[in-house]
C-alpha cells in the first residue's frame, strides 16, 4: 500500500472479506476492538436504521474505513461518525475526507 494507487469507497457489503479487512485496518491501527470478524459482520448487517460502514479499497485491499450510526436530531435524519481508520501504510492519501463525503452523502 505504500504507493498511491487507485482507490474506490463503498459502503460494507456484509462480506466475510469485508469484515476481515475492516478488523485489519483496525488493529493495525487501534489494535482495540474486542469484536470477532463474525460479530463485525453482523453488526454492521442489521440494515436501515443501524450502523453503517464505508471502506476505501486500494487495489482491492481494504486500506480504511468510517463507521457512523444512525441518528434523529432536529434537522431530521443523520449518520454519526463513531469510528474512523486508514491503515497506517495508507496515511495522508486523502480517504478519511473520502469517508466523510461517503456519509454526507448516505
């Protein structure tokens, strides 16, 4: 991940692979989830009204990730940033404001 590749946000597809690469990212960042990859998977599974997660690929590799929940304040309806990560060989390539800009538009 050390050169700047092409990248490509999404939102968590509910796959195994993405759960695998979600919990990578945060242990090498963080290294403070007491999630397994299976419980990963279903929370972030649950659909409309739960929690949500967008990752960057970098040539296929999950190289971050933004999980937000959702929210009901005044303005209506909203994503709440709870966690954000990019992997510690992909820093300062611009995702996080990529994340950010997945949610807004979610």
């Amino acid at each position: 991940m050390g050169e700047k590749l092409p990248t490509i946000v999404r939102a968590f597809a509910g796959s195994l692979a993405d759960a695998e690469g979600l919990l990578a990212v945060e242990r090498a960042t963080f290294d403070e989830s007491p999630y397994s990859v299976a419980q990963i998977r279903a929370m972030l599974s649950r659909g409309p009204g739960g929690q949500q997660a967008w990752l960057a690929l970098v040539d296929g590799v999950v190289a971050g990730f933004v999980a937000a929940f959702a929210t009901h304040g005044l303005l209506g309806p909203a994503w709440e940033i709870d966690l954000l990560a990019v992997h510690p060989d992909a820093r300062r390539r611009g995702y996080a404001r990529h994340f950010v800009r997945a949610g807004i538009a979610a």
